[in-house]
C-alpha cells in the first residue's frame, strides 16, 4: 500500500522516527539512516534487527551497543570495532565469539580478557599477547597451554625486569625501532 506524505508524516510520529529518511518497522529512532526491524535507534547508519544502538554502524542483531562500528550478533558492546557472536566488550576490536573483553585486539573463543591481543580460546587473561589455550595468566607473550601463571615467555617463567625488557624490545622490533 502506498501512503502519502501527511500519513507518512503521522507514522513517524506515533512510531518515534525523527530526522530518519530510509527506515523500515522501526520505534524511536532519531538522527539516524537505514535502520530495519529495530528500537531505540540514535545517530546510526546501518542497523538491522537491533535494539538501544546509539552512535554505531553496521550494526545487524546488536543489543546495547555505543560508539561502535561492524557489531554482528553481540551485545553490551561499547566502542567496539568488528565485534561478532560476543559481548560485554569495551574498547576493543577483532573479537569472535568471546565474552567479557576489555582493551584487547583479537581475541577468539575466550572470557575475560583484559589490555591483551592475539588471544585464542583462553579464560581469564590479563597484559598478554599471541597466547592460547590459557587460563588464569598474567604478563604472558608467546604462550600455550598454560594456567596460573604470570611473567612467562614462550611457556618459561622469567623475572618482571627479564620480561619488560623483552617486551620494550619486541615492540621497537615490530615498529622498526629496533636495530642489530
């Protein structure tokens, strides 16, 4: 059925669209574009079968998502980027399938990671980095298949000062800062 642009007008209304030019079965959304099967909606472009989204894009099934880009099937996701199958994460980005994840960069099939990267089916990993099936680790670069442990290197323990080091030196290394 085609509608004119008074009852238009009068849908948006009832149905809370404002400043929104291309929506579909949608309530409260404002200052937003494309938005399909949604609710609670403000200044996004691109989402789909969501709701309370507000400063996102490319969001599709997101639940309570802000400040985010390219959120597939999460939820409780703020400021992330490339978030699928996750939730509650903050600040991070390139995260599959994990749950309870802050200022780290991917991570796969883990919970609760926190200020790491390169992670994979890990639990409860804090300041570590190209790490896998580990839990329970803190201060750990290159390692797998270990649990309650911090400062280790390639699955060895080494001291605080050992590890810093190593860890100064493999980021000027990977920055090209570092010369032999």
């Amino acid at each position: 059925l085609s509608v004119n642009s008074t009852e238009l007008e009068a849908y948006k209304v009832v149905c809370g669209i404002v400043n929104t030019p291309i929506f579909w079965c949608c309530v409260d959304v404002v200052d937003s574009n494309h938005v399909v099967h949604s609710k609670q909606v403000k200044n996004c472009i691109g989402v789909f079968n969501s709701i309370e989204v507000s400063d996102s894009s490319d969001i599709i099934h997101g639940e309570n998502v802000c400040e985010s880009h390219q959120i597939f099937y999460s939820s409780f996701v703020d400021r992330g980027l490339r978030v699928v199958k996750s939730s509650n994460v903050y600040n991070s980005s390139n995260i599959f399938n994990s749950n309870t994840v802050n200022e780290s960069k991917s991570v796969i099939d883990s919970m609760d990671i926190f200020t790491s990267s390169e992670i994979v089916n890990c639990k409860s990993v804090t300041d570590s980095h190209f790490c896998q099936n580990c839990t329970n680790i803190k201060y750990s670069l290159f390692c797998e298949g270990i649990s309650d442990v911090e400062y280790h290197l390639f699955n060895k323990p080494v001291s605080k000062e050992r590890y810093e080091m190593f860890v100064r030196q493999y980021l000027q290394l990977i920055k090209g800062e570092l010369t032999f």
